[in-house]
C-alpha cells in the first residue's frame, strides 16, 4: 500500500503538512512519498494505490505550478485521490467586523473545486478533502494543524483500507495531539 503525496508548496508550510502526514501514515504501516511537484513528470508519476495534491492558494485558485501539473497529469481513470490544501485562514471584514460566509468565503476560494474538476474530468475519484489554513500570505499553520493532519490521515487510512462508508465517516478519528476532535463535514470521504 503505497501513498503519493504531491504538492506545490512555496514557503513551506505545505511541505511541513507533507512531512506530518508521512509520520502519521507511517504509525498505521502505509509508506508515503513526499515530493514536491517540480520533481514529478506529470505525464508519468511514479505508481501508487492513492495519490494526496496539495496545493497553496493564490488569488482564489491552485497556485500556477499545480494548475499547469494537473492539467499534463496522466493516470488510469478510477485512480484514487485526495486533497490537502494550504488557504488563508478567514478574516472579519475591516469596517464591518463580521466574518464572511461559507457561500462568500466559496465564491473567491476556489482552490479545491478547481482541482476535484480537472482530476474528475479524468476519471480520477475523490477519497478525501480538507484544507489547513495559514495565517498570513507566507504563514505560520493554523494552531493544532498537526490534529487537522492526523484526522485526515485518519480518514484515508481507512479510505485505503477500502471500509465501509460508514465506517470512515463515524467516529473513528484518532487525536494523536491533543483532544480536537474532527469537525464534522471537515473531510469528505467516499
Ligand atoms: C500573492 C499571494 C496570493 C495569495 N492568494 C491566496 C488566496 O487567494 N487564497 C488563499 O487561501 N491563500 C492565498 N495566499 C496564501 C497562501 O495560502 C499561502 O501562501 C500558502 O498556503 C502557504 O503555503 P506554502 O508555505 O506551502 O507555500 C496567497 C499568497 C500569496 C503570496
């Protein structure tokens, strides 16, 4: 059982999720490759049972590098994957003070709905989702990122396994870090 693990990340804090990810994948027995995806051929990636893209955003979208990987990337249809990106942690509105909404916050952030759309144009299927936010343009991660990596490792951890739905959407989320529990509708998993 091998993992993937793909990203784009500029500052590196994309990288440092990367590395937490590989840790904690580790404890359940499943390898993961980190590599940073101007290392990767895109038309011909090394093989793996699951692929993880992990992209900063940049004005709304996947940053450039990751938008051009996606497009030249070439994997058999029914390829498994799953996102994890970095995006800016939400702010209040400077004259109002009120933070933004889900709908306004989805209508500029469209990092992860631009990459499920290229992958799932070729065939790939989404096992999991999730963002970690940053604080500023360059950074530091969210506080408890390393919670947020291990409950998403959680997930595809089981989603490789191949459980049952149920299963993998219940309650078996693992808090290596501390108590944080999964947000509810955090992560996707199918
Ligand atoms: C020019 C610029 C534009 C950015 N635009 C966005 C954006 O639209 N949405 C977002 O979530 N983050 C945006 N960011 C912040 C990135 O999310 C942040 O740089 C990234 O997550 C850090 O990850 P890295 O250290 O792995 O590169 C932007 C950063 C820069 C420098």
């Amino acid at each position: 059982m091998t993992i993937q693990y793909l990203h784009a990340s500029k500052f590196g804090n994309g990288a440092k999720i990367a590395a937490e990810f590989k840790r904690q994948m580790a404890t359940d027995g499943v390898a993961v490759e980190v590599h940073h995806i101007r290392d990767v051929k895109a038309s011909a990636p090394a093989r793996a049972d699951l692929y993880v893209f992990s992209s900063p955003g940049r004005m709304g979208r996947p940053i450039g590098g990751m938008r051009r990987f996606l497009k030249k990337l070439r994997l058999p249809a029914g390829t498994r994957y799953a996102l994890l990106t970095t995006e800016m942690a939400p702010k209040p509105d400077k004259k109002t003070g009120r933070m933004p909404t889900e709908e306004e916050l989805a209508r500029w952030q469209r990092i992860r709905p631009l990459m499920n759309e290229v992958l799932q144009a070729k065939g790939l299927v989404l096992v999991a989702e999730d963002k970690v936010h940053v604080g500023g343009l360059k950074g530091p991660l969210e506080d408890a990122w390393e919670d947020k990596v291990g409950a998403f490792a959680s997930r595809i951890a089981l989603g490789v396994a191949d459980v049952p739905r149920d299963a993998a959407t219940g309650s078996a989320t693992r808090t290596r870090h501390g108590s944080t529990e999964l947000e509810a509708g955090s992560a996707r998993v199918r």
